[in-house]
C-alpha cells in the first residue's frame, strides 16, 4: 500500500497558491519554516516566536491584529501570505450537545471534526484522512474509499476552525505574549483524539507535524497526556509513535481472536493480535499511569460472548490498560447490532472483576452521525457537482 509522501507545509502552501489564487497559507508553518521565513525578510529570528504565538495560542486570522509585530512586517506578510480557514459546509449538533462540522479544504476535499463536550472536559476527536483504506466492518468511514492523506495545515486547521466555533482562543486583548499561558484546563478543548476519519499511522508524518504545534508550550499548548492518537493496529508504526511523540495510544481492538478480527478489522491478516499486543507491551514510557486503551465495540453475537471477555483479559495480561466497551453505533445499512444491554453489562462486569476499568461508553452525537465508527462524508463525485455552492476557503 503507498500513500502519498508528506510536503512540508511550504511546498503544501506552494500548491494551494497555484490552485486557489489566493497567496500561500501561512497556518500551518512549524517553528522551523517560520523562522526560515522571518530570517529571508532580514528580520530578527525573535518574531518567528512571536508569529507562532500569534498564529496557535491566539489564533489570529489577519496579519494586522497580530499587534507585537511591527507595521511594516505585518504589511509584507500579509502580501505574501493569507491565512485561510477551510470552510465549514455543514455545522451539526446533537440533543446531547455534541456537535459536528464538515469542512471542505482547497481542492474540495472534506472531513468531518467532532466536538464532545463533558463536564469537566471537552474532547475534539480529529480526521487524519479524507476516507480509510482499512475497511473495518463496523465503521462507517471504511465504506468510503481513501481519497487523500490530510495535511499537518489540514489536520490543525480543523482545530483551528472549532476554536473559531467555540470562542476558545486566548484573549488577545491588552496581553503581552510573554505573560503566562492561561490555564488549559480552562478552556473548552482540553483533550484531542485521533479517532475521527482515517488511520493516523498511515498518515504518520504529517499527524506528527501536527501534534507537534498542538503540544508546543507557546502554542496550542496541549499535554500529552490529554492527547489520544487511535489505530486499528498498524504493528510497526506504534513504536515509532512512542518514541517520537509518546503521545497516548488507543487500539482499535474488538475481537480476541484472530478468526474474528481478521473478518472485522481486516488489517488484522496483516499484523495478527500477538504482534499487536506485544507491540503494546513494549510501547514506550509504558506506564500505570498512562494505560493504553483498547477500544472494543459490542456486536450482537459476534464478539459479546463472556467467553470473549474472560480471553480478553488473558491476552492483555501485564499490560496497563483501560478497556473503553463501546455500543455499536448503526449507520445506514449497517451490517451489525448493537449486543443487548445486559450482556454488554455482564461483559463489563467480567473485565472489571479482573482489575481492569471497563467503562461501558454512552454514545454521544449518534443522532447526527457523529458518534464512533459513524463519520463519513460524500463522494468526490458528489462534491464537484456540489462546489457551486461553496467557496472552498473563507477569505478572511
Ligand atoms: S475504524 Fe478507523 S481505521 Fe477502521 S475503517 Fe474506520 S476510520 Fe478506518
């Protein structure tokens, strides 16, 4: 399987300039590329500091407003750059206040980003690709064929849209840059998930880029702690994201052998569930206090016998972990059930005598498509005949 390499976010801009007319987007630019920037203008390498605080703890969507630069920077950047935001096709909410958004990027490519909102938190869980390869049976986002890798611009600009949306930027009034952050947890986006459209370690590079200016101190200023990269298993890549980026993992597991995996998450014929767990086992930092979470999705007489809960506990023997039990989420001609709630009680309960958390999740959002395994969007074909009707970036 080959996937597209990664551009830097220069050689992204550079395209995005040919194709939209519009200049090339700054947002997106890592420490590096803005003080590459700064520095080809003659400029102390100081202000790249300052535009990166501008651009991911402010959030600022014009080169005038970003006030600690002076005049004359601001007028050349904004000749020479924008900073664009993708735009936002379709904004949902559901009765429990989940809310959703479908936004179209550059060349009319979209993905959905979903906003959960809890009492003491408020999780955004985050597309890494436009569609999925892997076909896990239960997922509505495997019907659609992968149309594209997101960029690392991509991937922080739906951040970057749904603190647009939530009025969840710093204040920016009358505070200098080098007073401290605000408290994070005061905000409305405390956690981030990789968990919405794609496999992220099929899209390693570019979600790594992306993490990155998410957990940057000076910019948007997420722990690591609070951010949870999932993956249905891609054996090789988990060490790697360990060791780069140690970020939390979860495994899309949801069956205990490999009879069954192989038939509901595919991936599994080609990393079979003793590479995966011993890939688990060794995941770097590994440590009580940072578990991993197997996500395991509860599927009428497929994979909710109690028979398969007293394996799972066998097989995650040693490893710290939390098991997240997950209502099967039906979407339109799905081909499974949800199981029955008591067996998916008594499933909980077997894992959870074992020492073991296993919470049984509430769906969120699944009223407007926007709970797990339920995120899809339209066919290429469908959006071309559809551009008409959007500008595919808002001018800002
Ligand atoms: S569960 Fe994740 S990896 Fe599997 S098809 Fe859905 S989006 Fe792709």
């Amino acid at each position: 399987m080959t996937y597209p390499l990664r551009q830097s976010s220069m050689q992204q801009n550079y395209l995005h300039q040919n194709s939209s007319q519009h200049n090339p987007s700054m947002f997106g630019f890592s420490r590096e590329e803005l003080l590459k920037t700064i520095t080809a203008r003659q400029q102390p390498s100081y202000r790249a500091k300052q535009l990166f605080q501008n651009l991911y703890a402010r959030g600022e969507k014009n080169f005038d407003s970003m006030t600690s630069l002076p005049i004359a920077l601001r007028n050349q950047l904004s000749q020479e750059f924008s900073l664009l935001r993708p735009s936002i096709v379709d904004r949902q909410e559901s009765n429990d206040g989940t809310k959703k958004w479908l936004l179209q990027f550059i060349d009319g490519a979209r993905a959905e980003t979903v906003y959960i909102p809890e009492k003491n938190r408020g999780t955004l869980c985050l597309s890494s690709q436009v569609g999925c390869t892997l076909n896990c049976r239960f997922c509505h986002t495997g019907t659609q064929k992968l149309v594209r890798n997101l960029s690392a611009q991509e991937i922080l600009e739906q951040v970057a849209c749904v603190k647009d949306e939530l009025n969840d930027w710093q204040q920016t009034s009358n505070k200098s840059l080098n007073e401290p952050l605000e408290n994070p947890l005061s905000r409305k986006i405390t956690n981030i998930v990789m968990m919405g459209m794609g496999e992220p370690l099929y899209n390693f590079e570019n979600v790594a880029t992306a993490l990155n200016i998410l957990i940057d101190a000076e910019g948007f200023c997420f722990s690591r702690r609070k951010i949870t990269l999932s993956t249905a298993g891609v054996v090789p890549m988990i060490t790697r994201l360990g060791k780069v980026l140690a970020v939390q993992l979860a495994i899309s597991l949801h069956a205990v052998s490999d009879e069954i995996r192989d038939k509901i998450v595919p991936l599994n014929r080609k990393y079979p569930l003793n590479e995966l767990l011993q890939a688990c086992r060794d995941y770097p930092r590994l440590k009580n206090s940072e578990r991993i979470t197997f996500e395991y999705v509860m599927l009428d007489q497929i994979n909710d016998h109690l028979s398969h809960a007293r394996k799972l506990v066998q097989l995650i023997r040693g490893i710290p972990a939390k098991i997240n039990l997950i209502p099967f989420n039906p979407w339109p001609n799905s081909p499974y059930r949800c199981s029955p709630a008591k067996r998916m009680h008594e499933f909980a309960e077997i894992i959870q005598k074992a020492g073991y958390a296993a919470p049984l999740r509430r769906p969120r959002g699944s009223d407007i498509l926007a709970a797990c395994g339920q995120l899809r969007t339209e066919s290429i074909k469908k959006r071309k005949s559809e551009t008409h009707e959007h500008q595919p970036y808002q001018k800002i």
